[in-house]
C-alpha cells in the first residue's frame, strides 16, 4: 500500500514547520477510492471534490448512488465526469434489498470507502457490515444532541447557544457511532433555520474532507499496528 504523505505544509512559515502539530492535509494513508451516497442538493459531494481537486484529501471518487433522480448531485457528479448510479429506493421492496443493490455497486467501482453526504436512507446492517470502519456520515448537529430528521429546527427549539454539525461512523441507531470530528457554530439571535443551516453547512465543506482524512489516517494506524 502507498503510505506518501500529502505535504499540507507548503507555504508555511518555519515555526510551522517544526511545531508538532500535523495538519489533516499531511495525514499519511493509502489514497483513498470514495463511494458517495447522496439524496440532495450535493454541497458536501462538491466540497469533497474541491478537497480532492486542491490534493488536501488523497482519494479519488469512483461513483456517486443516489436515490432520487431529481437530485442536483446527479449534474454536480457528471460535470465532474464522475460515474453516476441512480438507485431509486421506490423500486425497492425493502431497505435490505435496496442496500444490497448499493453494495453490489460500490463493489463494482471498487469503491473502499463509503461518504454519506445527504444521504436520507436508513442503512441496514448488510451495508454495515460490507464497509465496516469504512462508512461516515456527515449530520448538522452536535451528537448527540439532535440525531434524526430536522435537527437544525430541532436545535433551535431547544434554545441551546451552540448549533454545529458532526461526522461519524456509521451504525445501525440513526446518527449515533463513534464521532470522527465535530465543528460548532454559534447560534444568532436573529437566526432562522435557514440562516442557521447555511452557517453550520459551510462547516461542514470544511470539516467533511478534513474527517474522512483523519479516518483513514485512523484506519491505517490500527492496521500497521495489528501487523506487528
Ligand atoms: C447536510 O446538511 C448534512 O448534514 C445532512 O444533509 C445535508 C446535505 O447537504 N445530512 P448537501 O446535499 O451536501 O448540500
């Protein structure tokens, strides 16, 4: 496997470069062949790739499966000539059946790691399973305070200070699984949702490439470990 470091330092001065501190760019870990699950919109998807574009994340996006053929991520994936699969859960009798046709698919991009970014299935275990240690979400509240659906109004209603959002691992509770990287953004009186979620979505483009870095970097540890 290629264990190169990407070299996150250029450009930066001399006290940098002799801190200990290592920048999520410079993580050493074999590159990485993504598999990107979304529903939506795709601004992480776009985020990811500019990480990829930038040489900040060394991964390569094999495929992108989405569910709903309105999707903006579709046109975000072909103008970046990356393979598209539509898997539309309505033609699936059961989320089991739905997730072995995803598995089936990632296998056949030779995808290693799954990302879902704005992906609204449940998975089931089959999914779990075929990508264990391999398969993040990407959730816009600080777990695990405020898993499931609507969690920035969810925030909000609660009159907390703090809103933020989370990228974990994935298991079979929704939104739970051991959390990679959290950001948080303050929350504004004068905040809407809508206002809220642009603020916590441009944290997570920043934290969304930066986690999937540090878990490789995570992975590859405990690899090279149990090799000795
Ligand atoms: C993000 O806010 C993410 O936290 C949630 O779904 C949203 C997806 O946004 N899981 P986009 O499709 O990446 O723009």
């Amino acid at each position: 496997m290629d264990f190169a470091p990407v070299d996150g330092s250029a450009g930066l001065s001399s006290e940098w470069r002799r801190s200990p501190y290592i920048s999520w760019q410079a993580l050493a870990y074999p590159s990485l062949k993504l598999g990107v699950l979304a529903s939506g919109n795709g601004s992480n998807f776009d985020a990811i790739m500019t990480a990829i574009e930038r040489s900040e994340l060394r991964a390569a996006a094999n495929v992108v499966i989405c569910n709903n053929p309105d999707a903006k991520v579709l046109e975000r994936a072909a103008q970046r000539s990356i393979p598209t699969a539509l898997l539309n859960h309505r033609e699936f009798e059961s989320r089991e059946l739905l997730d072995r046709a995803i598995v089936a698919t990632l296998k056949q991009y030779d995808v290693d790691w799954v990302i879902m970014a704005g992906w609204m299935r449940r998975v089931t275990q089959h999914l779990i399973d075929a990508f264990s240690g391999r398969l993040l979400n990407i959730h816009p509240s600080l777990l695990p305070s405020f898993p499931g659906l609507h969690a920035v109004q969810q925030t909000l209603d609660a009159g907390v200070k703090l809103a933020g959002c989370t990228v974990h691992h994935v298991e079979l509770a929704v939104d739970s699984g051991p959390i990679v990287m959290q950001a948080a953004v303050p929350i504004l009186p004068t905040d809407t949702e809508a206002s809220l979620q642009a603020r916590i979505q441009g944290q997570e483009h920043r934290i969304y490439p930066a986690a999937i870095a540090i878990a490789a970097y995570q992975l590859a540890r405990q690899t090279q470990a149990a090799d000795v």
